[in-house]
C-alpha cells in the first residue's frame, strides 16, 4: 500500500514566509520627533544674534590652539595616573590583606565622595596646610613653588580618576571567570604570571568601555582647571573674552574644540574595541536589541 505525502506541510513551508512583519509607527515617530527638535534648535541658533564670523576668526587662534593642546596634555598625563592608581586600588581592594582592602575603600570613598573642584583648591593651596615638602635624602622644596597650576591640575584630576578607575579595574577582574585563574595554576603557572598573562588581559578587555568613558568625562573635566588658573581649553577662551567681550562666539569656540577632541578619542575607543574582537558583540546585541 503506497503511503500518501503530504506536501505543504510545516517542515515544506519556509518559516519566514509565516513572519509577519511587524509595525514600525513607534519608530517612525520617534525619528519625527528628533528631526523636529533638531529643525527647532537649529532654526533657534541660526535667528540667534551669534557672530560666526567672531567663530571663524577665534577658532584657531594660537592662543585656543594652546589651550586645546594643554586640555590633551593635562587629560592623559592625568589618565596615566588614573589607571596605575586603579590597577593598584583593585587589587588592594580584592586582597585578604584587612589593611590594604581597607585603605583602598577609604580612598575610594574619600576621593569619590567629595567634589572634584573642592579637591582642586585643596591641591593648588596645599601651602597653607604644609608651607615645606621635605623629601627624604633629596631636601626640603617651598610647597608654593612646587604646587603649579600644572601640578595641581594633575594631583587632582589623576588622583580622583584613580578612585573611579579602582571600581571599573575591579569590576573587570571579577568579571573574568574563576576557572581561568584555576587552569593558569594547573598548568604550573605562579599567581604573578596566572594574573599577568590570563586575567588582566581579559579583565582589561571587559574594562575598556569604562575606562574610555571616563577619560572622556576627565577631558571634559580638565575645564575645572580653569580655576587655577592652568592655561587648558576654557581658560585661554577666557583670556580672550575677557578683552573682546564676545563671550558667547568664544564660548561656541570652546564647544567645537571640546567635541572635536572627544571624537577622536571615541573614534580611538572604537578602534581598540574592534581590535580586541568586542565589536562583533557590541553590534550583534545592538541588533538583537533593536530589532
């Protein structure tokens, strides 16, 4: 007895072909939404009563050209102390050792726990405090002389980036999976060389995003320094302005500079992501959350 087939059945029907395709009115008006309040600001700037040509002239001026490469200078001299101070405020803070866990916590909480500005003047008048820095076997040194405005721009923007890059190093080496450090010993690995050469590669990995973030609000946060006087971005506007009174054209000066500089650094953030292989991962669950 011949056995009948059926054809047509579900395993003979393409599955795409029973997807129906969903609405998309939801993004249709948010994109309607965003192109009319960009019209609105837009349309607002351009009435505004703004000298471009006060722009134009200003933009690059010696003087904002100074300034632009100082905020550069001062943000990753001041990053490089952010990260070394992290990577050792992470492991002080995951060591058995209740002295060292201890201290890390309070400096994480000290230095997050205050205002960045408070601490800036902090630095830049430490002489009232301590009028001589003795150095064993170099000398003692006038603390005014010592504490520049450079000096006390990197003390204060370094040390406090080393508090919240403690937090993301940590979180980077917990996020690194216990049976790696377990396999690195199995092989005969000593724990120095198991961390150097397995968990820091990895921890540094999940920790990028963090750490571009930050350096990102750092060399945001380098126009703080204008009140000590350091020659960055904002102050060498100032100077300007203050002679010419065109507050708002040198202002939009300092704006273009500013996102200028910070999209280089994300286009950096972007190349060192995607030459770590995360941008694969970032883009498939961009997908996977958009569609």
């Amino acid at each position: 007895m011949a056995r009948a087939t059926v054809v047509g059945g579900p395993a003979d029907l393409d599955d795409s072909s029973l997807v129906l395709p969903r609405p998309r009115i939801g993004r249709y008006l948010s994109a309607i939404v965003i192109l009319a309040v960009l019209a609105f600001l837009g349309v607002a700037v351009a009435r505004g009563n703004i000298g471009w040509d006060v722009v134009g002239r200003y933009i690059y001026a010696p003087g904002v050209l100074q300034g632009a490469l100082n905020t550069v200078i001062i943000s990753v001299l001041s990053m490089a102390i952010g990260i070394v101070l992290g990577l050792v405020g992470a492991l002080m803070r995951l060591s058995d050792n209740v002295v060292a866990r201890t201290t890390a916590s309070a400096y994480v909480w000290v230095f997050r726990g205050t205002p960045q500005l408070v601490q800036l003047l902090l630095w830049y008048n430490l002489a009232l405090i301590f009028p001589t820095i003795v150095i064993p076997g170099v000398g003692s040194y006038d603390t005014n002389s010592l504490m520049t405005p450079m000096v006390a721009g990197l003390l204060g923007l370094g040390i406090n980036e080393g508090a919240y890059m403690t937090e993301i190093f940590r979180g980077g080496i917990i996020g690194v999976d216990a049976g790696q450090a377990r396999a690195a010993r199995a092989l005969g690995m000593t724990p120095f060389t198991a961390f150097r050469r397995v968990i820091l590669p990895q921890a540094l990995r999940i920790a990028l995003p963090g750490t571009s973030n930050q350096f990102v609000i750092l060399l945001k946060g380098s126009s703080l320094l204008s009140i000590v006087q350091y020659t960055e971005l904002l102050y060498s506007v100032k100077i300007i302005y203050d002679r010419n009174y065109a507050v708002v054209e040198l202002l939009l000066v300092a704006t273009a500079w500013y996102i200028a500089i910070t999209g280089v650094f994300i286009l950096i953030q972007n190349l060192i992501e995607r030459r770590l292989g995360r941008s694969v991962r970032t883009t498939s669950n961009r997908r996977m959350w958009l569609a």
